[in-house]
C-alpha cells in the first residue's frame, strides 16, 4: 500500500512540474514579448549571449540585462528586423557585487564592461518559431544558435 501512494505522490508532483514549466515557456509569457512577437526578446537574449562582443571585443561574456528602446524597421513575410537598445553587462568582467563592498582598483578595472548599446537583428518567423538570421555589431568567430 505504501508502494501505491509514494507513485502516486511522484506522479501528482510530475504532473505539476509539467504545468509550471509550461507557464515559463518564453513563447507563451508576456515578459518576453517584443515587438508584438510573443518569445522574440527571449530569443535574441539567447543568440545575443552566446555570439556578441562588446567594448571592442574586450567583453567576450556579456548578458542582456534590459530593453531600454526596440523598434521593428522591416516587416515581411516570414522575417523581420528589429533595432534595439539595451542594457548589457559581462558576467566575467563587471565587477559583480563585491565591488560595492571593496572599491579597490581592481574592482574600478573591471567594472568596464556594462553599459548601453545599440543592435539591429534579422529575425526568420516560421509559425510558432522564431530564430535569429543576423546580429549587427562585433560578434565572435563563429555563429551559434540557441
């Protein structure tokens, strides 16, 4: 009889664990919607940290830390363009919270790589998929898609 309760418990948590992860499904949540495209800032967040460079290639890690202005310049059929402003920082080089706490020079050093920049990217929309074409601005070698 315990044996029957204990499945049942893994199964009830299962199912929940189902439900919560699609209620995160960046293509469904109004957080990541961009341009009235459902999903599409969470996909260029993702191509964006994995090929940019910022600062003259010095920042080789930087995240997309916020959406300060976008704009959809050219909409066809099956692709867009989008120009966006943005707000990044390095997760290696920023600095990260223990320069609050310890304004040495180091910290002063590292905290180059945050700041605002500018970006257009050409995005490809097949039914519900939307996947990154083009990035402007310094990337790495070699191009990787989420």
């Amino acid at each position: 009889m315990a044996c029957g309760r204990s499945w049942t418990a893994r199964a009830l948590t299962l199912a929940l664990l189902l439900i919560g992860t699609g209620a995160c499904d960046p293509a469904k949540n109004p957080a990541w919607t961009l341009g009235g495209q459902p999903g599409l800032l969470f996909t260029i967040k993702q191509y964006y940290e994995l090929n940019a460079l910022e600062e003259g290639g010095r920042c080789k890690a930087p995240l997309l830390e916020g959406v300060s202005r976008s704009r959809v310049v050219e909409d066809e059929p099956g692709r867009f363009e989008v120009d966006l402003a943005y707000y990044y920082r390095d997760m290696i080089r920023d600095g990260g919270d223990d320069c609050d706490r310890l304004p040495n020079a180091g910290c002063r050093a590292l905290r180059e790589c945050r700041g605002f920049a500018e970006r257009s990217f050409v995005v490809a929309r097949e039914a519900d998929r939307l996947e990154v074409l083009e990035m402007s601005g310094p990337k790495k070698g070699r191009v990787w898609q989420p």
